[in-house]
C-alpha cells in the first residue's frame, strides 16, 4: 500500500515521490504562513505555477467569502 503525499494542500498523491535531480535545487517544507511570506520577500525562488495556484485560491477563497 502506497504513502499519501499531500501536494499544495489540494490534491493528494498516491505514490512514490519521486524528485527529478535535474531539475530541483532545493527542497524545503512550508507552513502557509512561511510560503506566503516567502513568496513576497522573494518571489523569483518559486515556480509560477505554485504562485499562479496560490493566487487562484485567494481568488476562489474571496469569492466564497462574498456569497
């Protein structure tokens, strides 16, 4: 039986996780708080898709609020 793996706190992972050595420099686990802030203080350390998905959920989360 496979380990889950949460991956941006949506979507889970039923699998081995494997890294691509190639194409990762480093790896560091955040807590949101940690990621958010990271990402304003340095924004080009993060992939834009991580950024483009972090948007896209304060975008959701302030629509969900206004209903």
């Amino acid at each position: 039986m496979h380990s889950s793996t949460t991956i941006y706190s949506q979507s889970k992972y039923f699998g081995d996780f494997i890294l691509q050595k190639e194409e990762v420099e480093k790896i560091k686990w955040f807590n949101f708080d940690e990621l958010t802030r990271g990402i304003k203080e340095k924004p080009e350390s993060f992939t834009l898709g991580l950024i483009s998905i972090l948007l896209n959920k304060r975008i959701k989360n302030a629509k969900d609020a206004l209903k």
